[in-house]
C-alpha cells in the first residue's frame, strides 16, 4: 500500500460511487491508473465492495442504539449472534471484551420499537442488557492515516 492505495481509499469511503476519473483528478494520476489499483486492491481484499450511505431518517429509523448483551453461559457467542441476526432492525453485532460479550447496534422507528427491539434481543440472549441511546453522530466511517 502507498498513497496513491489510501487516497483512493479514502474516496471510496467517502462515496462507493465515485467515478474513477474523478478519483484520478484528486490523486492527479490517469484513470487507468485509478482502475489498475482498484483491481488490485480488490484482487488482494483490501476492498471487498461498494457500500451504500443510508440516511436513516428519511428511511424512518431516527433512534440509534448501541446495546451490550451478555450471553448466556450455555450458548456459543455465534449461536447467540445469529439468533439476533433474525432481529431485522439489528444492523451490527460485535464480539467485544470485558463487562459484556456482545455489542449490538439497532436502528428503531421510536423509543417505543426500541423498547420492542430490546425484549426480541432478550429473548435471544436471556442475560443482561444496557441500551445506549445515539443522541447525534459527528462523524463515522472515518479511516485512519497509514504509514507508507
């Protein structure tokens, strides 16, 4: 990776959609360079596919919550995570350390669907539960500077 690889990663990350020739304006190189090294980061796995922005409030899912769920002892943390993978309104789950297994992000429609949201995750991972409520998000997605 150099900073050619990171300047067009960094502008994928920012719109999935960006024109290469575009790409090639902000890194000052040709387009064909620009399609040369997204084939080769795609061919080593670097990038793995295009992601779509939602606005999750024009979607009707304004509420954000970030749950901590401890598992039940008697239950592998994939079983667990792939009953909540049945929970449509779950968008993330992560394995985590410390005082909880689980970290879960949900979208809700309202304080009242999360609440829903919660007894559907309860039901799944009968342990305890803390909800984090999003009040605003300043930034996400952000990638960091890389040495090169």
């Amino acid at each position: 990776m150099d900073t050619l690889d990171t300047t067009i990663i960094a502008c994928l990350t920012q719109d999935g959609r960006m024109p290469y020739s575009r790409i090639a304006d902000q890194a000052g190189v040709a387009t064909t360079t620009v399609h040369q090294r997204v084939k080769r980061l795609t061919e080593r796995g670097i990038i793995t596919g295009t992601r779509v922005k939602v606005d999750w409030e024009a979607l009707g899912l304004p509420v954000t919550a970030v749950i901590s769920v401890t598992a039940p002892d008697d239950r592998p943390l994939a079983a667990v995570a792939d009953g909540l993978r049945s929970i449509q309104f779950v968008y993330s789950c992560y394995a985590v350390t410390g005082e909880f297994d689980l970290l879960v992000m949900v979208r809700a429609r309202s304080s009242n669907h999360l609440g829903e949201l919660l007894e559907e995750i309860r039901q799944h991972a009968p342990g305890r539960t803390r909800a984090i409520v999003v009040l605003a998000t300043y930034f996400e997605g952000r990638l960091p500077e890389f040495e090169v």
